[in-house]
C-alpha cells in the first residue's frame, strides 16, 4: 500500500518535456507540408479575405423606411388612385395594394338569411349544429327561413345584414403591375456613427422622378415598379390579383469602412414570402375586409363593407459593417499559427501507426529520465549529454535527433 501511494505521488511530480524527432521520411514530409498549406490557405482566403476576421462588425443596424405608391388604375368601373388601393395610408416599410374588391353596400343591424351552400337547411334543428360558429357572417339564431313555397330554406344569422357574398365573380385590377413603389431607406451603424441613405445625395429631383430601379443598369433609383418586382420573385401580375400574396423586398447594407464611405451602398433582393402557401386550399392569398360607416337621416347606422384582396409588399432592411481592428486581427492570427500545429499531429498519428519500423519511431520519441539516470550519466563522464545509441544523430544547436529511412530495421 505504501508503495503504490509513494507511486501515485513520484507519477504526480513529474515533468514532461518536448523531445524534437527529425523523420527523413517522403511521404510523411509530404503530408505535412499539404495539411499545412490547406490550414494555411483556409486562415488567409475564408477567414481573413472572405470573413473579414480582422474587422470589428457592427450588426446592430438602425433603419426606417418610408414608402410611396404612385398609379390608376379601373375597377369596377372606376378609376382607383392611391387613396382607394393602398393600405395603410401612413406610408410604412408594410404596405397593401389592393387588386380586387368585393363590396357589400347597405349594411343595416338586424337578422337575415346568411349566404353559402353549407347553411341550407329544412328544420330548424338543421341550424343549431352551426351554433358558435366563428365562420358565418354573423350570430347564428337556430331559426331556419324557409322559401316562400317551403323550399330549403338558409339559416338565420343576427348581424350586419344583408350577408356577405364574397363568391361573386369580380375582375382584378391587373393595371397595378404599372404602379410605382419610392422607397426611402436611411440607416446608421452606431458602433462607427455612420449614416447612409439608399440613393445618393447627388441625386436630383429630376433624375428620380424618371428613373426606374435595375439591377444591372439603375441598381441605385429608388423607384421600383411593381411589375418588375414581381418578375424577379418569378411571379406575375395574373398569378396573384385573384387570391393576392406576400412579397419580400430585402435591403441588405454590407459595408467595409476600411474602405471609401462610397461604397457603403444597398443591395436588394425580392421573394414571395408566401410561396409555402400559394398550393394550399386553405388560407391561400392575402385579403382582408374593411368598413364604411354612414348614418340615415333617422340617425340609423349603416355600413358599405368591403372585401380586399391584395399584394402585401414587406419592406425589410438587414446589414452589417466592418472595421479594422487590433484585437481580433491578433486572436486570429494567434488561432491561424496554433492550428498549423493540427498538421504535427496528423504527421504524428501516422508514423507511429501506419509506417514501417513505427515501434523504433515510438522509442525515440517518448524517453523517460529520472535524476537517478542523470546522476549516473554525469558521474560516468561528466559534462557529456545522455547516452545515445551508436549511429542516431545529435543537433547540438536544438537538441533533435534525427532519424533517416536509413536507420530502421527492415
């Protein structure tokens, strides 16, 4: 027991140190100058060049946006400017514009029949199954109306009548693809207190009026016209005036200020944000519904109730901006010349594994030494190195042995 505790405890106070071995071996050289040249090449081209590693980021971006519609267009039988289609009026980075409108004029309180296939009915205990409904026009009474010569008749709703019916056919307003959306966009990264706006401010009145947003040819006019905007999401005007939709338009700031402020410019890009649902049966499209209120001259109220179906533009705004900076240009720096060691292991793994003679690798790496080996090596010849075999050479300058092919047993 004594002896085993007096173990644990000279194994504890021990020392480990690097002994340097020199493997004149092709394949093993090889391998570690190519993982060392892929380690190298992985730090200076993804990290440094592409990740911008040495920079301070800032994603903490500040923005606000303002929008403008301009267009007419015909519905109905009437010309539709921009207070009749766009909502809401405030001009915000989420906008509507109506394509289609179902409308139910001389809405008065009281009880009527209500509307759809699904509410027919012949008794009136064919209507309390509708009881609580959330989907009828109005509050189900239980009370069936039958026709005037006692055919099926509808169930009863309490509400705005009469009820709607939003089944009737209406023709969309396909003029909206020659509206025009202004955008206004204005940021600022406050870690570096620098503000941008999405168009220059050499800009004249003039030159944005006439102008019209191109990727490649006018990248900068903030004037887009929706038509096009749909084209770049791969959709078309006819695709979503009957049902309406979601549409995306990101604008992205990735900005280097190691560089010219200049070229701290917007990119944008454009998607349908509903295209997981532009398939489904349920829930496809956009449209919402809306009142006007009106009173009769008898102080009754009345109400003209529309249904809009519409493109919902989402104006979204993400960016991020660097700077050179000391401190995470030395981490990696650090990281890059640590990971180079990943190739010594590797090398390591292999020659004392894989290759022939790695039992004598082995041997020549790993080495104890105690003070006893010590004491009696200097009390032999006193001021010489430790004991080498015969025939292993020794780097007086850097204390590393040194092992060719040739050394090994075959």
């Amino acid at each position: 027991m004594g002896s085993m505790l007096w173990g644990c405890v000279t194994d504890f106070f021990t020392y480990e140190t690097t002994k340097s071995v020199v493997v004149k071996s092709w394949s093993v050289g090889i391998i570690n100058r190519i993982v060392q040249l892929l380690i190298i090449a992985y730090f200076v081209g993804w990290v440094f060049f592409y990740e911008k590693a040495y920079q301070v980021s800032d994603t903490g971006i500040e923005s606000s946006v303002m929008t403008k519609v301009k267009g007419f267009g015909y519905h109905n039988n009437r010309v539709m400017d921009v207070a009749d289609y766009v909502f809401p009026s405030q001009g915000t980075s989420v906008f509507c514009i109506m394509t289609k409108l179902i409308i139910t004029e001389h809405q008065f309180q009281g009880r009527c029949p209500e509307n759809g296939r699904k509410y027919s009915c012949f008794t009136d205990e064919d209507c309390h199954q509708h009881y609580g409904s959330i989907l009828t026009n109005g509050v189900i009474t239980g009370v069936c109306i039958k026709g005037s010569n006692g055919t099926k008749g509808r169930c009863e709703i309490e509400g705005w009548c009469p009820a709607e019916n939003d089944q009737i056919h209406v023709d969309p307003m396909l003029d909206v693809k020659n509206f025009t959306i202004f955008i206004k966009n204005s940021i600022r990264f406050p870690l570096f207190d620098v503000t941008r706006g999405n168009f220059p401010s050499t800009m004249t009145s003039s030159q944005i009026r006439n102008c019209t947003y191109h990727p490649e040819l006018n990248p900068f006019c903030p004037i887009f016209r929706v038509g096009d905007v749909l084209n770049y999401t791969g959709q078309s005007i006819e695709d979503l005036s009957a049902k309406g939709g979601e549409i995306g338009i990101n604008i992205q700031w990735k900005c280097n200020l190691d560089l010219s402020i200049e070229k701290c410019v917007p990119e944008y890009a454009f998607t349908r944000l509903d295209a997981p649902f532009a398939k489904n049966a349920v829930s496809k499209g956009y449209n919402f519904r809306f009142a006007k209120y009106f009173m009769t001259e008898n102080g009754t109220e009345f109400r003209t109730l529309h249904k809009a179906f519409a493109i919902r533009f989402d104006v979204m705004v993400t960016g991020t901006a660097g700077k050179f900076n000391t401190i995470p240009t030395l981490i990696n720096l650090v990281a890059a010349f640590t990971s180079i060691g990943l190739g010594t292991v590797l090398c390591d793994y292999i020659l004392l594994n894989f290759l022939k003679g790695a039992e004598q690798y082995k041997a020549k790496k790993f080495e104890e030494v105690s003070d006893a080996q010590i004491t009696a090596s200097a009390a032999q010849s006193p001021g010489s190195q430790l004991s080498l075999k015969e025939g292993i050479k020794s780097s007086y300058d850097s204390g590393a042995l040194s092992l060719a092919n040739s050394d090994q047993p075959l």
